[in-house]
C-alpha cells in the first residue's frame, strides 16, 4: 500500500510542477501584447479494481454494490489558451491595430507559411511593407509610400494615407483578419505568433464589423489578458498542492520505515 501511495504521490508532485511552470509563463508574460494566458486541466488516472462492483456474491444473485477502486494518481489533460479579450491599451502609434472582438492578422513568414497573432505593432520597412518587430509582412501586404505624412486605419480596416502636396487621402489597401473554429487549438510558436493545426481547423476569411467578427482600432494594442490576482491565487493552491503530496511521500516513507523496524 505504501508503495503505491509513493507512485501516486510522484503524479501529484509532477502535475503540481507542470501547473506552476504554465503559471510562471503567464505572469513573465503579463506585458506581452496579444499575449493569451494558458490553464491547465487535469485527469485523474485509471483505477485498479480491488473489488469489481456489481460482481455477484452468491447463488442467490447478490451483487456487489460498490466495489474497491483504487485510483492511481493525477495527470495533465492538456494546456489550452483563454483566448479571452485583453485591455486596449492606447499608444498613439498610428501603425498601431487592436482587435475588438474575434479575429487574427494574417502574417507571412520567411518560408512562405503564414502564421496568425493578436499583435497589432506594426511599422512599415525600407520597401513601406507594413511588418511585425520581426520584419515579417502583414498578409495581404499594406504598402505605405515613402513621402506619406498621415495614415488613417478605419474600423473595417481600410488604411488610408495622405501623401505630401495632396489634399485628399487614397487607399493603400485593407487589413483582412482570420477567425478559426477552435482557436485553443492554434499552436504558440513565439514571437506572439499562432500556427494552424488540425485541432483548430483551417483559417477562416471573416470580415470585420460582421456579426461575431470584431473590429479594429488604430493607435491601440490589445493587452496581455493575464490577470496577476488570478495567477498568484493559483500560484498558492499549486504550491499547496505540491505540499500536500510531498506530505504523502514523507508518511509513506514513514509507514515502510516502521514495517522495516518491525521485520527487524
């Protein structure tokens, strides 16, 4: 019995482990713009059975009532996204998109592929293509001519720039936005970007300002949606958490000591 409490005990200490390092991450990240923050959902493990229930008990049709299921520990189910709006924070940049509501830029990357994020910080290079911190271009490209002096982003994400000696702005293009499925499906790959897996199913053309589509809004950028309350309240129940198997360990250790004594 001791040595199956040990095992059992190991689960929790590995799960309560896992819970604190998705924690940490949300709270190193609680000023990453777009950032969305993780949860953890666990399982229990499968039983031993002891004693089946339901299991007849004599000629008579007894049955068992209950039964003796012995449960082996815990385990991490997964690690999914909240993908839950973050505070808009005003920055006066005028390549600068928020999201309100549902929607991913689209950004193409080096290879070719195309990854999606909830970062709006933009800035046209040497060429005017608007791109990411990283140089990646925005997807469909927004070229902004180099003599422009005002840039104009419209909720429905149509850009429009003045360029100098004119008196009337003109389209430099319109920023379309992505929706999926499952978006805790999308895979993190750094850089606030997303990839599409098969869990969150392909991309999804929506148009903004439709019904369950959001819109954007220029100067701003989306805040992480970590909340430290929440985090560090969680941080202390997976603390105590990992207290409490380790406690088990301790007894454990301490009940196979007394039988060693007692065979001595």
């Amino acid at each position: 019995m001791a040595m199956r409490s040990l095992s059992i005990a190991a689960t929790g200490l590995q799960a309560q482990q896992l819970h604190v390092e998705v924690i940490s991450n949300n709270i190193a990240n609680i000023n990453t713009n777009g950032f969305k923050r993780q949860e953890v959902e666990f399982q229990d493990l499968l039983y031993q059975n002891v004693q089946r229930a339901g299991t007849n008990t004599s000629d008579s049709g007894t049955v068992i009532p209950a039964g003796i299921q012995l449960g082996l520990g815990v385990n991490a189910g997964s690690v999914y996204r909240i993908f839950q709006q973050g505070t808009m924070n005003l920055t006066g940049g005028k390549y600068d998109v928020a999201i309100q509501g549902r929607g991913f830029f689209k950004i193409e990357l080096p290879t070719g592929d195309f990854a999606y994020t909830r970062a709006g910080s933009f800035q046209p290079n040497t060429d005017g293509d608007l791109v990411t911190p990283e140089g990646y271009k925005l997807s469909p490209g927004i070229n902004i001519p180099g003599d422009t002096v005002d840039v104009t982003i419209s909720p429905q994400g149509e850009v429009s720039v003045l360029q100098m000696g004119q008196n009337a702005a003109t389209s430099a293009g319109k920023i379309d936005f992505q929706s999926f499925i499952n978006e805790a499906g999308l895979e993190g790959i750094g850089d606030n970007l997303f990839r599409e897996t098969a869990a969150s199913g392909p991309p999804i053309d929506i148009t903004a300002g439709d019904a369950g589509a959001g819109t954007f809004l220029q100067g701003y950028l989306e805040a992480s949606n970590v909340d430290p309350v929440t985090e560090l309240t969680n941080l202390i129940t997976a603390q105590r958490g990992y207290e409490f198997n380790s406690k088990v360990i301790s007894a454990s250790d301490d009940m196979m000591k007394t039988i060693n004594e007692i065979r001595n």
